[in-house]
C-alpha cells in the first residue's frame, strides 16, 4: 500500500534502496534509538528490507512500514514505520537521512 501527500510518497522498500538504508543505519543518532546492528552492513540493511519488513511486518500484521520519498523522485530519504499494533494503538517510528529534513519542510 502506497500512501502520497503533495510533497511525499511512502512505498515499500525495495532492493533498489539498499544502499540509502544503510547510509540511515550507519547514523549515530539513529544507532541510540533503533533497534540497528553495529556495525549495519550491506546484508543487514538488504535483510531488513527483503525479510524483515515483508515478513516481519507486512505479514504478520504486527506492524507496518514504508520509505519515505519525495512525491517528485524515487529515492528514499528516509524511513517511518507503524509498530506494536494492538487494540487500534501504534507505535510511529521514523528516521531520515541526514539533511533531508530540509527537503521535506520545503
């Protein structure tokens, strides 16, 4: 399930993205509060896309995740995921790559 709004598209990771999802994972900030392997390497971040999100998340119904994107490019500037579903709560989760706040709040 793909969402947009005027300036974002979130899709589903693919293999395609594994590069901008360890550049994510290599962030020290975002090491502090993910639960991210240290060091995250290539396989990491191709698991966590190919395995860990479609079978993890997607499948099991336990949570939900996309990559974040501007709405006039395919390339991913970020994470944010639903987790912990239950009883109609979530937790929302998010992380981007470094200086790509700007290209969202612009």
């Amino acid at each position: 399930m793909d969402l947009t709004t005027d300036r974002l598209s979130l899709r589903r990771p693919g293999w395609e993205d594994v590069d901008r999802v360890l550049a994510i994972c290599q962030d020290p900030d975002i090491m502090a509060f993910a639960t991210v392997p240290d060091p995250c390497l290539h396989q990491d971040a191709l698991s966590f896309i190919t395995e860990a999100i479609p079978a993890g998340c997607w499948a099991a119904g336990t949570g939900l995740a996309w990559g974040m994107c501007r709405r006039d490019s395919s390339e991913l500037i970020g994470l944010i995921s639903l987790s912990h579903i239950h009883d109609g709560a979530a937790e929302l989760g998010y992380c981007h790559l470094a200086g790509s706040d700007r290209i969202v709040r612009n």
